[in-house]
DNA sequence: TTGTAAGCGTTATCAC
DNA sequence: GTGATAACGCTTACAA
C-alpha cells in the first residue's frame, strides 16, 4: 500500500505516459501523439522509432486522458430491460448485444452494458445521470413502451441516441427495425390459414410494450386481410407461466382454437407443454407457433415451427446506426431483413 | 454544426462545468467538488446552495475529468466467451452479468461488456490493448482454460483481476466458484443410482475448457465412490447436436447406459428430443439429467433434472470479489452456495 | 469553513 | 517535420 519514494521505484511502479515515450524516441510529446493519431506529418524513421518505444513501455493512450482532452469517451451506452421474472438478460437481448459488440470492438470502441428492470422508480433520474456524467459517446436504446418519456429527456440532454425497435410516437432520434415493424406475423397467420386453420388465437405480451402491440396488431391485420378467420387475442405478462395457462383456458373453451401463435419462443414451448399435458396433440390436434426463432426452439419435440427474428444483425444494425449519428460508421449501413417463418414440427393442417 | 461565438449562442450549448456550478452558487470549485465527493467540511447551507446549482445546471461531475485526475475510472471490465457455433451470450453467462450489473450499478460504477471467440488470434493483444489503455479499474474473467496465458500478462500489467471459477493452475489473482468446483454433479449421479441405475452415462464439453474437466471429473469421482457402477464418459464441442449424436450412439450400443447426465442443459435437452426420436421412452428408457438448471428446462415435456447453478449469484460473487480487491466492496462477502439438483420429470428408476 | 493553485495525460494550435 | 504550450474538467494539498 505505502509507496516510498525513491526515484527507482517510482520509477517502476509508475506507468509509462506520452513523456516517456517521448523522451524514449528522443521526439516531443506532440510527435508520439500525432503518430498515434495520424495527424501531423511525422517522418518514417521517426514514426518507428516513437513506436518502437511506445511497444517497448507498453504505453498506448490513456483513455482517460484522451477522452478529456476529446470529448469522446469512445464507447457506446446500451440499456436493456429484463422482465421481473427473469432476472437474466432475455435470450433475444444477448443475441442484440452481441451484434452490438460485433461492430464495436474491431473499432476498439467499448460497450457500457446497463441492465434495468422495468418501472423502476428512479428511470429518469438514471438517464440524467448517465448523460450528464458523460460516460459514453452515444446510446442504444431498447424496448420503448408507450409514453416513452426517455427520449424527450435525452434530446435535452444533447445525448446522441437510437432507439432499437419502434416508438410509439415520434421521437426525436433515429430508430432502427424491420419494416413492417410488425413483418413476419403475416407469414406466420397465413402458412396456418393455407393449411385450414379457420380459429387462430394469438397469446401476447404486455402491450404497454410497444413491440408487443405492434406484435399483435400485426396479427390482428393479418386475420382480418382473410376471409372467414377467426382470430382471439389475449394478452398476459409475457410469461410463459401464464402462456401455458392462457392456452389451457382456450383449448378448454368450446370454441377453440386450433392453432396458437405466441408472442415469443419461451411462451410457445411453455404453451406447447401444457398443450400436451392436457391431451391435445401437437401438431395434429393444435397447431402451434412461436416468435423469435431461439435455439431452444429446436431441442423440444415436435421442433417448434417460429418466426425467426435476427438478433444479431439487428444489433449490427443499431450499432452501426448509433456510429454513424456520432459520424464513425464504417462500411455501409447493415440491410435488416424482413423476419423469416420456420416452418418445423409443431404446425400442421388443421383437424376435422 | 458551424458554432458561433456569440457569447449566448456559446453559454446555450456549452455544458455547465464545476466552474458554473461554483458561479451560480458564489463559491469555489473546490466547494463543490468537495460537496460531491464528502470530503472537506461544507457548511450545511453552502451544501445546499452548491446542491441546487448543480441541479439547476444539471451538472454532475464529468467521469473523465474524474478519471484522469483521481486515476478512477470507475468501470469495470467483463470479458465473455462465446462458442463458434451459438453467437450470442450464452444463458448462464447471462445470469452472470445480471449478477454482476446488480452490484456494480447501485455503486454507479459502469459494466464494460468484452465478447469473444475462443481461440481468437489476438486474445494477447486484445488484453494488453485494454490494460494499458486503463479503462477499467479491474477486471472480471470467466471460463479459464488450460494453459491460460491472461493472467500471467493481466499481472504483469497490474490490472487488478478476478477469475469467475475455478483456474487450471495457480493463479495470481482470487478466484470465484464454488466448493469445491464441481459440486452438484455428486448429487446428481448418487440420485441415479439410488434410483437403481448401475451404467451412467456422461456427455461433456470440450476439456480444455477448465470448467468441462472439472465437471467430467467430478462426474469420474461420484462414480467411483459406488460399487458396481459403470460409468461412460464421451466429450464433445458442447453443441447441443453434438450431443444429440452422442446420445443416439450410446443408446443404440449393445452395453446401453439406462442413465445419461449431460454437461448442460441445451445438451440434455437436445439429447432427450434425440432419444425420444429414436423410440426411448424419458424417463422410463432412460433418464436424462441436464446441468446449470436454465428456465428453459421446465418448458419441455418431460421437465428437465437438472443441477442448477445461481448464475446470478456468481455474478454477484465475482462482482463483489473485484470490487474488494480495489477497496471498494459493499457489505459483507455474498455465499456462494452449491448447486442443487433438481428432479424433475426426465429421471426415474432405471428400467428391468 | 472556504479558496488558491498545481497537476492528472492527452491533443490541437501554432510557431519554427 | 517537429516542438512549445495551452487547454480539457476535475481533485487535493495547502493556505487563508
């Protein structure tokens, strides 16, 4: 703990600055910056001989320092919300977060990874914080809810922001999503109406969520463009406790349904499960279908037919979109393609 | 873009410093900065002056001008691994970094995330780049393997570290897991056992993951501690198809296991969906046990046995560990407790 | 109890 | 092509 202070060892347990590596090179603090920076016209010879005393101390530039002197901390903020029930990073999240950093760390740009729960009391008071601490450059943001009053707060802020996903109102930031944001339900409604399925009901999230209304108007449009199709929407926390509940109250109901779509992958399963408990058959007496196109979805029996959403790119995508706000995107902007529906085991024609 | 200079137009879009702070309340910057950080001694009715500025401006303390002047960066660092063929986070490590968010955020200190690939070339690179850049004032490292080579370099930096489980070889830093490190694995095998099961099956990871080898040897062990129990022990990448393979060879083999415990539990779900393909009846063919305890285990029909892991907890755990080493842990040490098995549906006495 | 002033390690501007 | 020098916004002895 105490450190004395002979020069040696000050010396050593110093670590070495821009001075040092200067005067390592024999060359001004300003030329080993401009290397580094490729500013500055610096000549060959000394251009090697500043990094090979830079290697030789191990020095590279404090990021402290340079995001003082900048102002650009170089990273990006990235909120993501959990569900109350689940105290991890939801499935779809990781892959988000993954694309995220896929385009970041080869611009060496770090990722400050926030995870909150959702109605928590001080949601504001942890956006002021944030921007007016200054720790990063810009933000991401996720899941916008209705009445997003987040985004009012950051434009004030000045914080560089992009929304991932749709807002319910307009916002003053760029947002990125495939378009339709509702795209793939359609796909999803009209493979069981070719396969005569005439009730469809619809298990959704909480639609304070904008996603998850978005979700189920995109269902309820795709049942009303056919003919003769039944659809029932009910709506539950997301969970898929309550999903498997959800369809046991409608498999039981004397009206019903012989294909469900869910509103994620977990749901389905969930719902799949009390399906089979219960007596029906999956797919031959219920049809059904999840949202997401997890893992998961494959390692149940029958395989989950699902509409398969790209995590990943669609956190290249936002990332890419947040860079090129703060004007450092490289290449061209990531296309986000439309979701894909798998069709797998837990679909078929519909019974008698 | 263009800014002007005029004297308004400059005060409108300059954020406020400590210096405005300091004018707004008449005192000095230092009185503020010692406000905000408790030191010195403020009289009650200064503080509150000072206070009621800063929020009029909206002001707090700019992290990088903290930063380089108190060599804080008050971040942490996060690395994490993903496998080649899964892109995204992996559940449990989500559960960690949940974990470790929960500590760090209410100490507003910053979770910077780090994804990788295994066997990525620049791996030493990648860590030198980070430490001397000083990001972060400590890390967090997951998922050792053996021969790892960052920790000899993370000291050699000084960076302070800590490992979440347990390392190969001795390492200069604390480590985080449970004791010992391959708990859980005991209970599940005695389980079987007692539920008359005499050949065991084992489906593990790729071993040079420190992790794989531990729960292999652990799996090695509790079999060795009963008379008369075979156990079989195949490794693979720790793919979920892998797995599934592996599944099917061991139960179309002559001398067939009536038991097999996999190394997680995307593999046990993969393999039981494989077994059920093939004709076997889980449980009563065979039975299945998984290992981590994911919520998608209860989704599947039958429910996965399992032996679940808090990842949450190891977050918290590993998280609290870093932030003692750098003097600043709150509270007391969280207990890690050993995993718990958990029986479900997919295990049952071993058939005639 | 409060204020003054010296840096923290870098980059940008301007000389040379 | 290269080097002085002045910031960037804050904390902390030390002085008052």
């Amino acid at each position: 703990m105490a450190e004395t202070n002979t020069p040696e060892t000050a010396q050593r347990h110093r670590r070495a600055t821009i001075a040092d590596v200067a005067a390592a090179a024999g060359v001004s603090r300003s030329a080993v910056s401009k290397v580094f920076n490729g500013n500055g016209h610096i000549s060959k010879a000394t251009t090697e001989r500043i990094r090979a005393a830079a290697a030789e101390l191990g020095w590279s530039p404090s990021s402290s320092a340079v995001a003082l002197r900048s102002a650009r901390t170089n990273a990006i903020g990235l909120v993501v919300y959990r569900s109350r029930d689940v105290i991890a990073i939801p499935p779809m999240s990781s892959a988000v977060i993954a694309g995220i950093e896929a385009v970041l760390s080869p611009l060496d740009l770090g990722l400050l990874l926030y995870l909150r729960d959702r109605n928590q009391e001080d949601e504001l008071a942890f956006y002021r914080r944030l921007t007016s601490s200054r720790r990063v450059d810009g933000m991401i943001l996720t899941d916008s809810v209705v009445d997003d009053r987040r985004f009012e707060m950051l434009e004030q802020a000045r914080m560089p922001t992009v929304l991932l996903g749709t807002p319910a109102a307009p916002i003053p930031f760029r947002h990125v999503d495939v378009d339709p944001p509702g795209a793939g339900m359609d796909a999803a409604v009209a493979h069981l109406i070719r396969h005569g399925h005439i009730h469809i009901a619809y298990v959704g999230g909480d639609e304070t969520r904008v996603a998850a209304h978005i979700r189920r108007q995109a269902f309820d449009e795709s049942v009303a463009q056919h003919d003769g199709i039944v659809g029932t929407v009910t709506v539950t926390s997301y969970s898929p406790d309550e999903a498997a509940q959800e369809t046991l109250r409608l498999l039981r109901s004397p009206d019903r349904p012989t294909a469900v779509v869910y509103a994620s992958d977990p749901m389905a399963m969930a719902g799949m499960r009390a399906a089979k408990l219960d007596g029906f058959r999956v797919p031959e007496d219920v049809s059904i279908v999840g949202f997401d196109g997890l893992p998961m979805g494959e390692w149940v029996e029958p395989q989950l037919s699902t509409v398969k959403r790209d995590g990943v790119m669609r956190g290249r995508a936002v990332a890419w979109e947040i860079l090129d706000v703060l004007g450092m995107a490289p290449g061209e902007r990531p296309e986000l393609h439309a979701p894909e529906l798998v069709i797998r085991g837990s679909t078929a024609r519909a019974p008698k």
